[in-house]
C-alpha cells in the first residue's frame, strides 16, 4: 500500500506544479509515484457538474452543504481509482484531497460555524463515503496578493474561459480559505501537516525547490 500525500493549498499558490515535480522527483529517485488531481472535471458526473458550478453555469443556487457533497461525490466516483493506485506504486500525491473541501466549504459559512463544516465534511468523506485519509498533508502556503498573479498565468482550463472561476474571483473567501487552512494545520484534522512556504521576500521560490522540501517531509513517513 503506497503512501498517500496531499498537496494543499488556496488558489494560485502551484499546486499542480508542486505535485507534478515531486512525482518526477521521486520517479527519478527510484520510487515509484503518481499523481492524482481532483476534481476530475471530465471524468465524474459530480466533476463535470462542478466544473459548471464553477464557471457559474449553473441555473440553480448550490447551497455549502450540497457544494461540499458534489466535491466529496467527485472522490468516490473515483475510489477505486485510489486503491488501484496505492496498490502499484510507492507515493500517490494527490493535487487538492479531501482538506479542500473543507477549507473552502467552511470559508462558505459564518466565522463561527466554519469548525463544525469542516467536521461535517471530514466525517461525510472518511466514514460515509470511506475514502483513505492521507499520511501526510502538505499545506503550501502564499499570500493572496501574490496568487492572484499566478491564477492569471494558468493554462486554460477545461471548465471555463473566465480568467478567475466562482472561487478565485472571491478575494475575502481566498483569504478564509488560507484561515482555514492554518486552524486544520494546527489542530491536525485529517492527520499529520506540514507547512511549506510557496513565496519568499514577495516572489515564489523555484518550484523545484518546493518539491525537493516535500520530499524530505515524506522521508519521515
């Protein structure tokens, strides 16, 4: 059974980058790793459903709560996908896990109520739908003022041509989601973190460097 890392993050802060280089990091090195990305925006019902409610497509309200199960949806549908994975390699890094929905969900709700959302979701995607918990989550963080520029140089994406989806277009619910994030940091929800910082002195760090920093934080698993 392979271990499973999370690469976690608010929007901009180069998820997909990170995880992407530590798999080719790691593949070089010997161990056999692969990366699984979510949502899976053309692959599940609940995905391509997302995908539209991102782009603000949707002809109905989605509530937090129906918001929080499409995306838990979207991992279950792929489950056994994950199984599949953690049997035939060493390290499966997931880009955005089940921390995700909850950061963002709970950003969703009223300060005082963002606790009792995350749990709610922690325990909708554990116990009810079963999904493994990672060994290790890695908590890449960046200021907003510095991922609101990095958002504008992705590729385009399959789900939308707006230059920031629903979320990232939403600078008081980035800054939540980092609030978020930092309090599961702290309380170790979904189980062990570690803290990566993405920029430095106001600039990003060379991704390769931020790879190589997550590879030693899986040498003590």
């Amino acid at each position: 059974m392979g271990i499973l890392v999370a690469i976690e993050g608010a929007d901009g802060v180069g998820k997909n980058t990170a995880s992407t280089l530590l798999c080719e990091q790691l593949n070089a090195a010997g161990t056999r790793a692969t990366m699984i990305a979510f949502p899976r925006y053309a692959e599940t019902v609940a995905g391509v459903t997302l995908g539209k409610f991102l782009a603000g497509e949707l002809p109905v309200p989605v509530s937090t709560q129906a918001a929080a199960v499409l995306y838990a949806l979207d991992r279950l549908e792929w489950r056994r996908a994950i199984a599949e994975a953690a049997d035939a390699h060493d390290v499966v890094v997931f880009d955005r896990y089940i921390a995700s929905n909850m950061a963002y969900q709970a950003a969703k709700e009223p300060e005082g109520e963002a606790r009792a959302m995350m749990e709610w979701i922690l325990a909708l995607e554990t116990r009810q739908f079963v999904l493994p918990r990672p060994d290790l989550s890695i908590y890449l963080d960046t200021p907003w003022e510095i991922a609101k520029a990095l958002i504008l140089q992705k590729r385009k994406r399959s789900y939308t041509d707006r230059r920031y989806d629903e979320h990232e277009a939403d600078a008081a619910l980035q800054l939540r989601v980092r609030t978020n994030y930092e309090a599961m940091v702290a309380a170790g929800l979904l189980g062990p973190w570690r803290i990566v910082h993405a920029s430095s002195d106001g600039a990003m760090r060379p991704p390769e460097t931020i790879a190589a920093e997550i590879r030693e934080h899986l040498r003590s698993l």
